[in-house]
C-alpha cells in the first residue's frame, strides 16, 4: 500500500513537472498594447458605416452630418429603419415623433424607408406629422449596408459615430425614452 502511493506521488510530481515545463516553453511573449482602430461595421462597437440618402423632397441627408468622429461636437443619433406596410412600424412611429420633439437638438433622429417610393413616404410622413428627416432607400442600399432584414430596427449611434445598439422590434417610450437618455450621458 506504501509502495503504492509512493508510486502515486512520483506519477503527480513527474505531471506536474511536465505541466510546468509545457507552460513555459509554450508562452508568448507579451507586447505592449496596441490601440485598436474601429472599423466601420454596422456592428455594436464598430463605426457606423457612412451613408447620404434624401428626403423627399430632394434633400441630402448624410450620417455624418450629425456625428462627429473625432468627438468634439457631434451628437448621438438614432437610425429607425420602417416601412409603410409594416404593422409594428406604424405602433411605434408616434412614440419617435414624441421622441424627436422631446430631444431636439440633442439626439438626431432619422426615419430610413426599406424600398418604397419619394410619394409613399411623403404621404406617410403626413399621415403621422412627423417633423423628423425621413429618408428614401429606394433600392434598400442603405438597409443592406445596414444588415436590416426586420421591420422596425433601430440602431442607436453616438456622437462619435460608433453603434451602441442595435434593437429589433417595437420600441415603446419607455425604452426609447431609456435609450436616448443613455446615449446622452455617454457623453
């Protein structure tokens, strides 16, 4: 029995060796951290990629009218991706008017259309009286740049440009309410 654990004992002492031998030979060096670059990606904690759409009515409308990449003086801005057709669309669309007229001037709102027309749009926009930029992505470059495939998202961005959500579904004013107030304090 003596023997036996004597044996036991040698067997765990040559293991543990042989780890500590495996764990030193098999390191990499460490060197100094390197900053990382974002890269634009329509991915939380990436830049959001640029885009220029119209209004209706002709207008250019570009993300980086409103971010700022340095950080120095731009401002958060929120992308609502919806079409006509949808249902959930029109539940929450009051909810982001009510939004754009409570954080004006702080948050940037921008309403971007999945394929349909200037007219349709338009007659949308009225219907609601919607007083933020709502956009025509006629040929869904920007829904596709985007990675929308559900009707409504919302992509919350910061002031620096970088997506800090990506949110699927209805939004109510509570949450949405949430959201801005924390896009707003992330400074």
């Amino acid at each position: 029995m003596a023997r036996l654990r004597f044996e036991r004992t040698i067997l765990l002492a040559a293991l543990t060796a042989l780890g500590i031998t495996w764990i030193l030979f098999s390191r990499e060096e460490v060197s100094e951290p390197r900053p990382i670059a974002l890269t634009e990606a329509p991915i939380v904690g990436h830049l959001a990629p640029d885009f220029t759409l119209t209004t209706p009515l002709g207008e250019e409308v570009s993300l980086t009218d409103f971010v700022d990449r340095d950080g120095a003086s731009g401002q958060p801005v929120v992308l609502n991706y919806w079409a006509s057709w949808c249902g959930p669309c029109r539940v929450e669309t009051p909810e982001f008017q009510n939004a754009s007229l409570r954080f004006k001037n702080q948050v940037a709102i921008l309403g971007i259309n999945q394929g349909e027309d200037a007219q349709t749009v338009t007659e949308f926009g009225l219907s609601f009286g919607l007083t933020y930029p709502l956009l025509v992505d006629e040929d869904n470059a920007v829904n596709l740049t985007y990675g929308v495939n559900s009707l409504p998202t919302t992509i919350f961005i910061d002031r620096k440009g970088v997506v800090r959500e990506v949110f699927i579904g209805i939004l109510n004013e509570a949450v949405l309410t949430e959201r801005l107030n924390r896009l707003l304090e992330e400074g």
